[in-house]
C-alpha cells in the first residue's frame, strides 16, 4: 500500500516553515515559533467557528467540526515535539563527559 500520492496533495506546514526559517536565518527556534504560531492560529480559527455554530450565527457543522479537529492535531503535534525535546535534553544530561 502507497500513500505517496495522497501526500503530495496535501499542504506541509514544515515546508511552509521550512522556507521561513530558511529566510530567517535557519535556526531550529525560528522553525518552532512557526509551528507555534500555526497551532495558535488553528486555535483561535476553532474556536471563533464553535462559537459562531453554538451562538446560532450561522456557520456549517462540518466546518467547525473540522477547525476543531485541526487545531486538536496541531496540539498534540506541538505536544509530542515538546516531550521528545524533553527526553532528548535529559538523556543529553544523562550524558557523562
């Protein structure tokens, strides 16, 4: 089973990033304030689309559904990075010189 095709199709955040950090200088931080500032954006686009379908304004139920879902894998996204960071940093301090 390939899933080569579907991949292609679908947007990368890390090449957006990637081609923002590149223009920032590189550096590992650059690239984790763009995913940051994504998972924020997503958060802020979810929640603005529960609350405009819970207010009764209008807005379609799949559409919130889907923001919500978004910003829920970008989250443990940036969830799972921080803690392979973490474990990374503490086997590096585990480290004898």
């Amino acid at each position: 089973m390939s899933i080569h095709g579907i991949s292609t199709s679908l947007p990368n955040p890390a090449q957006d990033s990637r081609k923002t950090a590149n223009a920032e200088g590189g550096d590992f931080g650059s690239l984790l304030r763009a995913y940051t500032d994504q998972m924020n954006a997503e958060h802020r686009a979810a929640s603005q689309a529960a609350e405009t379908l819970v207010t009764g304004k209008g807005g379609n139920t799949s559409e919130a559904l889907l923001a919500i879902q978004k910003a829920d894998l970008s989250f443990q996204l940036m969830l799972s990075v921080r803690n392979k960071l973490v474990d990374a940093y503490r086997e590096v301090m585990r480290m004898q010189l």
